[in-house]
C-alpha cells in the first residue's frame, strides 16, 4: 500500500473497523473509503457488487460482522450465522471479481475447540467440538477463513486473514443485551456507580481466563499485516496475556470507581474455560501491542462517558 491507495474499511464504524481507521489516517494513507450499513447493506448481493464496481478498492480490510456475547450468541443462533455467512460471502466473492489487490480477513479467537491446548496455536483450529454458546458465530468464521484459503488456491488472490483476541475500546457496543464482557462490565459498574447501588452481579463463577486486547493495537497489527504478510495460514493476533474474569471485574470496579460489592450469579453460564492465543507468529515478524489492560481500560471508559447523556 501507498498513501494513494483506494482503501476499504468494511466496518469502518465498528470497534474495529473504525480503529483501523484511525491508523490508517496517523500513517498518512490519504485514499480511505467508508461506506454505513444505510450507504450499502453488505447483506445484499447486488449492492456490494454495484459498491465495488464503482470505487473499485485495491485494498480492503474486513472488520464488518454481526458481534455479541453470549447473550446474543445464544439468542440469536440463524442470525448469527447467516448473516455472518452472507456479508463474507458478498465482501471475498466481490473482490475476487473486481480484481482488488490484497484482502485482510478478520475472524474471532471463538473457531478454536472449546478445550483446545493452551494457549492457542493455529494448527489447533478443527481440532476438536467449539464452545456451544457462541458456536455459530465461530462456524461463519472458520467459513470465512476457508473462504480466503479457496480463493488463493483457486484464483490466486491475495487474501489473507488474522484472528483477533478479545478487543475493546474507542466505539464498542456497550449493551447489556448484546455486548461483550469487558464493554458490559464497564456498562454495569457505571450504571451501578451514578444510581448508588450496593452491589454488581456479574455471571458465572468469574474463573474462567480470557485475554484482551485494545482496538488501536489490534489496528497496528492489520496494518502491519497488509504490507508484511501473505500466506495462507491465518494468524493469531493477541496481547500474550491473560486475567481471570474475577479479577478483570475487580480492575473495571477500580477504574470506574464503584465502592459497592460484586455478586456472582453461578446459574448464569461461564463460557470457555480459558482463551489465550498463541501470537509468536505475529511476534516473530515484528509486531507487538503498546497498551496494557489498566490503561486500555480507562481509555475505552474516557470513551464511554464522552457517548454519555450529559448528567449520566
């Protein structure tokens, strides 16, 4: 890529989308194109194909899916992965017929086994059964990697793809019903916080072990990836650490500021038991993440109270 390069953030609103953005535009690429679910709905076929005829992007970065957590996941199974399914389906397909010159695939650290070896190394993917409460998501997600793969075996493409750990952020969805842990415990210790209450449930037993990762670093990394890499084994993108659920409640309690007591709702599921991905790959090339969880954490929370109504 140069600084003239027709670029396209496919969810360029999202958490993840809209970070690459931003590092896009702090690297000086001047040629970057956004398009909102109203400007193009990339469930429809014929709009995404009009879409790429006319701007014809030579690079393009997919970060659009339909996201949530196990809430949602679980709720919502058809929705997931058919949705999922059709907007990867339309976005690779049309790519691959507009001749762009290089795709980054972006999937979930959900298409490993539900108790593959930690931590996660790619080989381990279709290994063993997925985690059942967001399995639908994880199996339009595997698709879209093995898309990718048939594509440059088939037709030579240049499509390659990054399996992201969890993220948060500038721009996350911070809906109880559809959010994910780190942006839902935020949510909850905040509402707890300005309306006095004693105590926050949170589910599960808070053991099980997840890693987490800032949207910007997570954007340094597509970057990086789209001029130094392509192959096509996917590759794991994570921070190389981890935190119990128990403590990462205990730090976003701090951060926010809540004096009450956290309560556990052991009937409410805990999801898989541990998620740390293997990212010495990514490593080895030369990459590495800038921000650690406590400050990331109040970044994404700065984030959250300037979205806030005035008073809330």
């Amino acid at each position: 890529m140069n600084n003239a390069s027709k670029i396209y953030v496919a969810g360029h609103r999202g958490l993840v989308g809209s970070a690459i953005w931003r590092e896009l535009e702090r690297q000086g690429f001047k040629n970057l194109i956004g398009r909102t679910r109203p400007e193009v709905n990339l469930l429809d076929t014929a709009a995404v194909q009009k879409f790429f005829a006319e701007t014809k992007p030579e690079f393009v970065f997919y970060a659009a899916a339909k996201v949530g957590g196990i809430l949602a996941n679980d709720t919502q199974p058809a929705a997931f992965l058919f949705e999922n399914l059709q907007i990867q389906n339309n976005l690779i397909h049309t790519a691959y017929q507009t001749g762009t010159r290089k795709l980054l695939f972006l999937g979930s650290s959900c298409i490993y086994p539900r108790l593959a070896p930690q931590p996660l190394k790619e080989e381990y993917l279709l290994t063993g059964e997925l985690e059942p409460t967001n399995q639908w998501y994880a199996v339009a997600k595997i698709a879209g990697i093995k898309l990718c793969q048939a594509y440059r075996r088939q037709y030579g493409c240049d499509f390659i793809s990054a399996m992201p750990t969890n993220m948060y952020g500038p721009n996350d969805n911070y809906d109880l019903q559809t959010s994910h842990v780190l942006p839902a415990l935020i949510r909850k210790f905040h509402d707890a916080k300005i309306n006095s209450a004693a105590t926050v449930t949170c589910w599960g037993t808070g053991a099980p072990l997840r890693e987490f990762l800032y949207a910007d670093d997570l954007a340094g990394a597509c970057v990086f990836l789209m001029q130094n890499y392509s192959e096509e084994q996917f590759i794991n993108v994570g921070s190389g650490s981890e935190i119990t659920i128990r403590e990462l409640s205990e730090l976003v309690k701090r951060v926010v500021g809540f004096a009450g007591e956290i309560v556990w709702d052991t009937t409410k599921p805990n999801g898989t038991p541990r998620k740390l991905m293997d990212s010495s790959r990514l490593f080895a090339l030369g990459w590495k993440p800038q921000v650690d969880l406590e400050t990331g954490i109040r970044l994404a929370y700065g984030d959250f109270l300037g979205k806030q109504p005035r008073g809330k």
